[in-house]
C-alpha cells in the first residue's frame, strides 16, 4: 500500500465516524422529552417531589400518574411511575431514569404508557 491509499483511507474513516448517532434517546420516554423544559413535564405530570443540584444540573425526583387501570387479563391496578430528571441550567431535560414502573394496561411499562403517549 502506497502513502496515498493510507491517508485517503484515515480520511474516510474519520469522516465516517463522525456520521454515527451517539447521543440519541434509548428509549421513548427520552424521545419524547429528552431536550423539552422540565416546567412543561412538571405541569402536565405534578411538581417533583425532591431536587439536588449536581454541579451545572439539577436532579429531580419525580413520582406521579397515579390511576387505577385495567390489564389485559381483566385484572385491575393501581399504577404510578417515578423518575430521576437531569435538567440544566436553563431548565431543560437532558436524562429521565425510571426508578419504579408497574405493568401497563397495554404492555410491560406504565411510565411508557404514561410518559411517551403509548
């Protein structure tokens, strides 16, 4: 292989990679709110119960939707979701973490169900 080929190959490697998708939500609650203001969840879900500044975010912990469903197998229950917010400074949502979830009335997750309008 020549000095060309090999330079010509870096190149295109580094262009390449600069092409990947890091960073985008792994779920679809992050989907949905990764990116949105916290005050806009926190009006539609109920105000976090906690928060904990983090060096330049602030973590909040969340706990809400509190209904009674019906599951698939005719069963009933009482559901509720909570979560772990990271929000910067200028308060907008940059992680959700589901700590407590509960079997929907359409499939395994409430908060899904709840947060991500599934």
């Amino acid at each position: 292989m020549n000095l060309r080929t090999i330079q010509a190959t870096a190149t295109l490697a580094v262009a390449l990679s600069a092409c990947t998708t890091a960073g985008m939500p792994a779920d679809p609650i992050e989907a949905r709110w990764v990116g949105q203001s916290a005050g806009i969840f926190f009006a539609r879900y109920s105000p976090p119960l906690s928060d904990t500044p983090a060096g330049a975010t602030t973590l909040y912990n969340w706990r809400g939707g509190y209904q009674r469903i019906k599951l698939q197998n005719g069963r009933t229950a009482n559901v509720s979701c909570a979560a772990q917010l990271t929000v910067d400074e200028n308060y907008v949502i940059r992680k959700i973490r589901i700590t407590a979830d509960r079997q929907g009335a359409n499939g395994p997750s409430y908060c899904e169900e709840l947060l991500a309008g599934r």
